[in-house]
C-alpha cells in the first residue's frame, strides 16, 4: 500500500501501447483514475468514468465515447466500479430460474489492457464481481491486477483472484484448493483449523507476482500508535457484560457459527460505540462515553490542524459529527461515507483540507485509493473486524506525500471487543476467529 501501484499500471499501459484500457476499482477510487492518467500518462487518453445514472446509461455513454475513439484513433480509458459491472446491460441478466439470458455489454468489449484495482475486492469465490471480473479478463489482451492486501482475512482469499488472472496457477475448483492448503474442522467440519503447504502457495502465488513494501521502498516519515483508554459507565457495561455472557453460553453450547457469531460480536461493538440494536432494526443511544472522549482528544490539537477520525458504524459518525460542530469553532467537519456527499475539498481522490480540517471517515468506504496525507494526525473511533481495512486505512495517510511523523490514536473501552481487536491486529490474525476462540469457555478451561 502507498507504493504508486496506479502510476506503474498507468506506466504498464503506455510500455505495451494500450489503445483500450478497462479499469475496474472501488467505487470512492473512480474518480483517482482519470486525474492519475492525465499526471503519469504521455500518451493522451480518452477518459470516460460515468458515475452518475443508470446501468444502461452508463452503457450508452461508453459505447458512444468507444465508438467516437475508434472512428478518430484515440487511445481510450474506461472507469468503472465493482458494483455497476453486475449490472445489466453492463452485466449478466438471469431470468426468474436464474438463467442467462444475456451476458452483458461488457463481454463484447475486448480491451489491450485491465486493470483490477484493490482486486481482493473479487476474493469471495461465489461472488458476482468476482465471477464477471473472471469473464471479462477472458477477453482482455493483458491483465493487471493490484492490491495493497491481497490476503486481507487468510490464504483463502487469493483463490478467486487468481482464478480470474491465471487459472493456471491454484485451478478451478475452490474445493480442491481448499483440500490442498487447509485442514477443515470445528463447527460442522466448516472451519479452518490449520494452513498447510504454505510454502507451495508462497511459490505459486509469486510464479505472477510482485510484492513491495512501503518500508523498502519509501523513504517516509516514521509513524507511532496511541491508546486512548475509554471506561464504559458501569451501568453500559453491566449491559454489555450480559449480552457478552449469553454469546459465551452459545459458544460453549456449539450453538455459534462464524457467520452469526459476527452478527453478535457486532451488536457487542456497537454497544461500545453507545448504542444497540435490535431486531427490528430499531435503536437506542445508551452512552456518549466515546464521543466525549473524542471531542476531548480534540481540544488537545489545534483547532485549525487537519485530523482524520475513522468509524465503522452511520450512527457514530453522524453523532460525532454534530458533536464536533457544536464543540468546536474552528473545525469544518466533512465525511467520506456512503451516506453523506463527500466534501468539496475531498477531489481527484486527494483530501486538500482547504474548505474543511476535520474528515470523518467511514472504514469501509474510504479505507482504499484515496489520499489523505494533508493530516498527519489520525483517529480510530471504532474498527471492523478486517485486518485488511485497518491496514489500508493507516496508508490513506502514511504514504508518498506525508511529509510529517503520523501519529494514530486507538480509543479503547477496556474489557471490550475493542481490546480482543486492537491484539489481534497485533498478533496479525483474522480478528472474528481470535475473539470467537478467546471468548471459547473450552480453551479457557485448558
């Protein structure tokens, strides 16, 4: 991460003479491509990057802005999303019976080149995207793909990655690569209790990559972790402490799976971010402990310096949002979210801190391709439970550009889920499996 994978793509593209070049990122990053190719590229690209309208308008102006360049001998540059490639027209369309019934506008494009862009985005075997990435490399001269994580949870993550770029390499059947590389048990024989033959993946895995890291290839800045401890009230934390014991009980019982196990571990982080939800959807603010003690971290900087706050959830960013206008003067709060328009001075994916100095970002949305070096002052609210996210968010700000010490601060509600994420992180493991055998009464017994 941070290491100018999107010049040496752009740098990729102009080396082989790519006349058409398809480019496939997060939806935040889209807009990163076309200013990086009028930066990096000598060739002078056509770029068309639709994002607004439709599925099929977004197909009708591609195909004008392919047609107006084929006539006039432009090379082209086309920019689109995960999420709008499973789209019909762009994409499949499947009748009522789930079958095909027309593969899309995509797979008649035959691009020079395609860039997958975060490609561990495509790492779920079953996934749409993943299944139309692989069909749509199938007609593409030369493939690149490109990821600052390519393993974000485990060694399982590259298989569907992989089978998209080179079949070749880990097969086709996801259960043979499974068979060859883990020893399943736990739950319904459905978990992995062990990685094996790792050295044979490790090889396999460089046969067709390249790997650099920031550390030896940057010569940035140094970087310092923080923990801000943050006490729940005691009567939060009696709540907690009961809903935290009936997952324990359903544990010891066998009754928890991963997959509704992160259901519950979720509800247990939110309760840390001061609220709960129940099963209506319905929710109730129990606690302002943490929001408190991030307004209180800002009082401690000056209100005109830049500082970026990370949070998981809609209701914690939209809480401490009107708590930091209110508290504060000097600071213009702006957010990257899903939910929320992006500020005015978020363009280019660069943040220029210009209109605004405090960026509330969302984990799970600004977490990928965007530049946040103006602060070098970072908060972590609240976390997911993706190692790979929380990599990706420490590089938005420590990367070329950052031209200072970044420091990270870490609220913690001791005696919480906050604490099993923040040693997970640490010990580099995939946090839901860790918190789950920690709160095991089984191992705790051994």
């Amino acid at each position: 991460m941070g290491c100018g994978k999107t010049k040496e793509a752009i740098d990729y593209a102009n080396g082989i003479n790519a006349q058409s070049v398809l480019v496939i990122s997060p939806k935040k990053v889209t807009d990163v491509w076309p200013a990086q190719f009028k930066m990096h590229s000598f060739k002078e690209y056509e770029i068309c990057a639709p994002d607004k309208g439709t599925a099929a308008k977004k197909a009708k102006t591609i195909e004008k802005h392919l047609e107006r360049c084929r006539v006039l001998g432009l090379p082209s540059v086309v920019v689109l999303n995960y999420e709008i490639i499973i789209r019909p027209p762009l994409g499949p369309s499947y009748d009522k019976h789930n079958r095909l019934i027309n593969r899309g506008y995509l797979l008649t494009l035959e691009p020079d080149l395609l860039i997958v862009d975060e490609a561990h985005r495509i790492k779920a075997p079953g996934g749409k995207a993943s299944w139309n990435v692989m069909r749509i490399g199938k007609r593409a001269a030369n493939m690149r793909f490109q990821s600052g994580t390519p393993m974000p949870h485990s060694p399982l993550d590259i298989y569907a990655q992989y089978r998209a770029l080179d079949n070749t390499v880990f097969g086709t059947r996801y259960d043979y690569f499974k068979q060859r590389y883990c020893i399943m048990g736990g739950y319904e024989n459905k978990q992995v209790v062990k990685f094996v033959n790792m050295d044979e993946l490790n090889e396999k895995f460089y046969s067709i990559a390249h790997y650099v890291s920031s550390d030896d290839a940057l010569d940035l800045p140094e970087q310092s972790d923080h923990v801000i401890n943050c006490p729940l009230p005691p009567k939060v934390m009696k709540l907690y402490s009961e809903f935290n014991k009936e997952l324990i009980l359903e544990i010891a019982n066998g009754e928890v799976t991963a997959q509704n196990g992160l259901v519950k571990l979720l509800r247990l982080a939110q309760m840390t971010a001061g609220f709960m939800v129940f099963d209506d959807e319905s929710t109730e603010l129990i606690d302002n402990t943490k929001i408190k003690t991030a307004t209180d971290f800002l009082l401690d900087l000056p209100e005109e310096k830049p500082v970026v706050i990370f949070c998981r959830f809609q209701n914690e960013i939209l809480r401490l949002k009107e708590a930091v206008e209110k508290e504060f003067k000097r600071r213009r709060v702006g957010t990257i979210c899903g939910f929320l328009d992006s500020p005015k001075d978020f363009y280019d994916g660069i943040w220029h801190a210009s209109d605004t100095n405090t960026l509330i970002v969302q984990v799970q949305a600004g977490g990928e391709g965007i530049d946040l070096t103006a602060a070098h002052y970072c908060l972590f609210f609240s976390k997911d439970f993706s190692l790979g996210n929380y990599r990706q968010c420490k590089k938005r700000l420590h990367r070329p550009g950052q031209k200072k010490k970044t420091f990270y601060y870490h609220i913690i509600c001791p005696g919480t889920v906050d604490e099993k994420i923040m040693t997970a992180i640490k010990k580099k493991q995939d946090i839901v499996d860790y918190i789950l055998e920690e709160l095991n009464p089984h191992r705790l017994k051994n």
